[in-house]
C-alpha cells in the first residue's frame, strides 16, 4: 500500500469536497446547484493515477452534495464526477495535448450526464431538466480554463 498515494488521494478528495461547497449557486427549477468544483476535479485528474483520481473527483463532489443537503443528487454525482475524470485523464495522458482542450472536451460530460439523470431518472419535465444544462456548462468551462491555467504550474512542482 502507497501511504504517499492514498495521502495525496485524500487530499485531492478534501480539495474536491470543499471547492464544491465554498461556491455554490443553487438552481430552483432542478433544486440543484453549480458551484466551483470543476477545476479541483481536473487537477485530480491530471495529478493523480486512473482510479484515484476517479474516486477523488467523484466521492469528493458526491460528499459534498450530501453535506450541503442535495443527497438526492450524490449518486449521479459520484458517477458522472468520476467520468468526468476519467475522460480529462484519458485524454490528457494519450494525446499529450495542452490541458485546455482535454479540459474543455471533458467539461462537455458533466452537463449532458445531469440533464440524463435529471430527465431520464429523476423524471423532471425536458424543459426544468434542460434550465439547468446551460449553467452546469458553464461551470464545465470556468472549471476548464481555470485548472488549464493551474495544471502547468502544479505539474512542474511534481506533486
């Protein structure tokens, strides 16, 4: 067992947690909310290995959600945090490109996998599910420039 690794994991998950709840906006129509999450969920992709960073992201912003009282998105939450991850880490590590635009496709996810959940599952109407796709984008994007900005200066530090 890596202590350095599962440290550096939970922090990443602490950073995650609170980045959420630091900044958030609620959204009346879905009873959700955006809040600022995005760019520790990129960092952790980038910084942490496939599965640690996965989990950081999504049990970070799932925790989050139950602390702040939106429980009923924490299942969704835990699963499209963590893909959203997983996407910003795959292309990040195969294609070599800079961090904005793995940063920027990934950030994509987050909103479409929300309108599914809001739509698909907990039956929201296609309009009060859609109210919230432009706002959750938005959140992808401020997330995206703002860890494409960090990332280079975190990955020099090699931490």
């Amino acid at each position: 067992m890596n202590i350095k690794l599962l440290t550096r994991t939970a922090l990443f998950m602490a950073i995650v947690t609170v980045t959420t709840m630091v900044i958030n906006i609620p959204i009346p129509a879905t009873k959700g909310y955006v809040n600022a999450s995005e760019i520790a969920v990129f960092l952790a992709a980038a910084l942490l290995p496939f599965a640690y960073n996965t989990f950081a992201a999504g049990a970070g912003c799932a925790l989050a959600d139950i602390l702040l009282g939106y429980s009923l998105y924490a299942p969704a939450t835990l699963v499209i945090k963590a893909i959203e991850a997983f996407i910003a880490f795959k292309l990040l590590k195969k294609f070599k490109l800079n961090s904005f635009l793995p940063f920027g496709i990934a950030c994509i996810f987050m909103p479409a996998g929300y309108f599914l959940y809001e739509f698909g599952i907990l039956r929201y109407t296609y309009e009060t599910a859609l109210a919230a796709l432009i706002p959750n984008l938005l959140q992808g994007l401020f997330g995206a420039i703002g860890a494409g900005i960090v990332y280079p200066f975190l990955k020099k530090l090699s931490i």
